[in-house]
C-alpha cells in the first residue's frame, strides 16, 4: 500500500522562497541571525508556536514546511 506523503521543504528553502535573507527574516521574526542559522540546521526542536510564527513571515502553509530531523528530509 502507498501512504501519500505532504510534500515538504526545507526550512530554509521556504525562507528562500520568501525571498529573505537571513538577516530579514531574523528581524521579522525577531529572533538573532544565530538562533535562525540553528533552527534551520535542526528544526525539530522548534515549537508549535515557533512555527507558526514561520509560516505567517515566511507566507508559506506549516504543513508544507518541513520541521524535523534534517537525515529524515534526505531519506524521504
């Protein structure tokens, strides 16, 4: 049996795809270039709330927004 899949991308990618840089979208989140560098390396940390907060800057649906394990995007 086949199990369809959301297609998802990257946390970056969907910053990228908001044609921000990341220090535009640090300040519209309001959080440090550093602390996006790192949620962009590890998104499965993030909170509900962080990544809602993603989605409205980023202009972009959380459900197509990948928010896990960077090895579990490169397998799928």
């Amino acid at each position: 049996m086949t199990v369809n899949k959301i297609p998802q991308i990257s946390l970056k990618a969907a910053r990228v795809n908001a044609n921000l840089t990341l220090a535009q979208a640090a300040k519209n989140l309001e959080i440090s270039v550093s602390t996006l560098i790192k949620w962009e390396k590890n998104p499965g940390n993030l909170t509900p709330n962080q990544q809602l907060k993603l989605s409205k800057v980023y202009e972009f649906p959380s459900d197509f927004i990948f928010f896990g394990n960077e090895l579990e995007l490169k397998s799928s």
